[in-house]
C-alpha cells in the first residue's frame, strides 16, 4: 500500500524528519513501534493518504487482471509535448469516502450533528484531515474562523495597557486588600506587588483552561439532547473532528471578548478594584500564551528533547487516542493532581 505524506509530514507528532528518513520505505513495523505503537485513529488517519498498491509485475494474476485495477497514480501524457507529465489519482483509489459518512460534508455541519445521537461521541472522535464549515451565513462562518496572529494582534496592545493602568493605579497607594471588611487590618497592596500578582492571574489562568477544557469542552451530551450536541460541537468537537483546520485553532476575538468580559466583571465583583483588574490582565496574558502555544502543538516542528516536542507529541496523543485525559494544553501541572495525566511512555519521546 503506497501513501503520500507530503501534506502531513510538517504535522506529524514524532517530528519531520523521523517520516523522512523512512521516505520509499516499508514502514509496517514501524507502525507498531517503538517508538511508538499508533492508535487506532491515527491509522484512520493515514488512509486519507491512500493512493494505491504497488505491484512487482510478476504474478500472472495480477497481470491479467491490469483492465479492471489501475496502479496510483496514473501518469498523463500532457498534449503539449514541452510540458512534463501530470500526476491523475484514480478516484477508485480514494478509501475515505466522505460521501459515505454520517454528515452531508458539502453543507454547514453545525445543524446536522445534533442528529447523530449515539453515533456522535464515536463519530467526533474519529479526526479528519479536511476543512469544516458550520454555518451556512458567510458573514457568522467568518466570526467562527480566524489566523492565530489575529488573537496576538488583537489582545497583546491591551494587554500591555491594562498592565500599565493597573501599575500605575497601584502606585498612587489607594488599594488596601479586605478594606470593605475592615479599615484596621486591612493590607495595603503596593506597585511593586504588580508582578507577583500578574502571575498569579497567569497562575489561575492556567487552572481555568483546565477545568474548561476537561469539564465544559469535554462534556458528553446526552445522545437525545440535539441541541447540548450542536454546542458541544461548536464549542470544542469541531477541533476534535478536525484538529489540523488552522482557521479554528485558536479562539476568534468576537466569541472571546464575550467570554474575557465575563470572568472581567467577576474578578470586579470579588476583589478591590485595581486588585481585581491586576489578576485579570495576568490571566488575559495566560490566555493569549495558551493559545499561540495551541498552534503551535498543532503546527509547529520543536526539536526533539525540548519541552514543547513532548508537549506536541502530549496533545496529539490526546487527540487521536486519550481523549478523556491529557487536557493540560500549555501545561502539564493540573493533569497530575487531577490524575489525568497521560502516562509518560504513551507519549513519543523515545525514538529508535
């Protein structure tokens, strides 16, 4: 069976050049490990990349049977003799028929998977290399999708401004912890506290995307509920049907400031003023780190024995076989305390 990776190697969990160096070659071993035994869902996956069978023209059967099965690709002459010969892929070579699937992939998916029932938990966790549409309006199918610079262009100017406010707000000496409680033991919080409290917003940030993302993205809805599927499907099964759509990696600033506005007026509500705005600008630059870091788990090539190599190889697995754990995306740390953590040999950092 013969596959064209030329698409994915950028992608592939273990790195571009393990793929490489194993270019033309027979790779059935390798498939079952070590490194790495893959799963199920990535054996899925390499389907999409099918093209044909090689034959070594020896076996009479095979011979005779040559009108009826046609080796992939086939090679065109063009009708321009200057012009080099053009690659066709026999459509009979195409084993992931998406015709055949329990979605009409030619319409917005979003109104369609609510109907799936039981069928959906098993269907959004086998992932696609193919793009999605949601909505059939252009103009909310855009609000849905955005380029993963757009969040860093959008949300690091206030991050930098809200930074500087609060600074300069807790320079003027005015901020005192618990003095709605009481004036005598109040605390007085200094401009120099900023960046302990800064990263404290970043801290809590991180256990926010935790629980979010185990306890909200990754709900099961009940199979005869259309519309708690249709939202966990906009909210988070999308990613997981097609986790290399780079339109939908990270989260669009619409739908996010929404969300940032929300947790804003709760840190307003639980703490003094500058206080609470201290911990929200943190937690703001926690998010945007989480999400550059998501693209780039996605996309990016780290070298190998650097943290985010195994953080890569980490997140895929989560994606492709260990979805009901692994759901630290620019950490590791709450997974272990929650015991959820992928065990450290599932993951691709011994290589042969």
């Amino acid at each position: 069976r013969l596959y064209d990776l030329s698409a994915f190697v950028r992608l592939h969990p273990g790195g571009e050049q393990l793929l490489r160096r194993r270019a033309g070659t027979d790779v059935s071993a390798a498939l079952d490990g070590p490194p790495h035994r893959h799963s199920a869902n990535a054996r899925r996956w390499l389907e999409q990349y099918y093209l044909g069978e090689l034959r070594d023209g020896d076996d009479e059967e095979e011979e005779e049977e040559e009108g009826s099965r046609q080796s992939c690709p086939e090679t065109e002459k063009p009708t321009d003799a200057a012009a080099p010969p053009v690659s066709r892929l026999d459509p009979r070579c195409k084993t992931v028929d998406v015709d055949k699937d329990l979605v009409d992939w030619r319409k917005p998916l979003l109104w369609q998977v609510g109907y799936l029932g039981e069928k959906y938990d098993e269907w959004v966790h086998q992932p696609v290399d193919r793009p999605i549409r949601l909505f059939h309006s252009d103009f909310l199918e855009s609000l849905s999708k955005t380029a993963w610079y757009v969040v860093f262009l959008v949300w690091t100017p206030v991050v930098l401004y809200l930074s500087w406010v609060s600074y300069t707000s807790l320079a003027q000496g005015n901020t005192r912890l618990f003095s709605s409680f009481t004036t005598e033991y109040s605390i007085p919080v200094h401009k120099y506290y900023f960046p302990f409290i800064f990263l404290l917003g970043m801290f809590l940030w991180s256990l926010l995307e935790y629980l979010i993302h185990r306890f909200v993205f990754h709900m099961k809805p009940p199979a005869s509920n259309y519309y708690l599927i249709t939202l966990h499907f906009l909210l988070h099964g999308q990613h997981h049907k097609s986790p290399f759509d780079s339109s939908r990696l990270v989260f669009p600033p619409v739908p996010a400031s929404l969300v940032i506005g929300f947790f804003y007026g709760v840190l307003q509500l639980l703490l003094p003023e500058v206080l609470g705005l201290s911990v929200f600008v943190g937690g703001l630059c926690g998010y945007v780190v989480y999400d550059m870091m998501h693209y780039y788990l996605h996309y990016g090539s780290p070298k190998k024995g650097t943290y985010l190599y195994g953080l890569k190889a980490y997140h895929v697995k989560h994606h492709f076989e260990h979805q009901k754990s692994g759901f630290g995306i620019s950490t590791r740390f709450w997974d272990r305390p929650f015991r959820t953590l992928i065990p450290e040999e599932e993951t691709f950092e011994k290589e042969d």
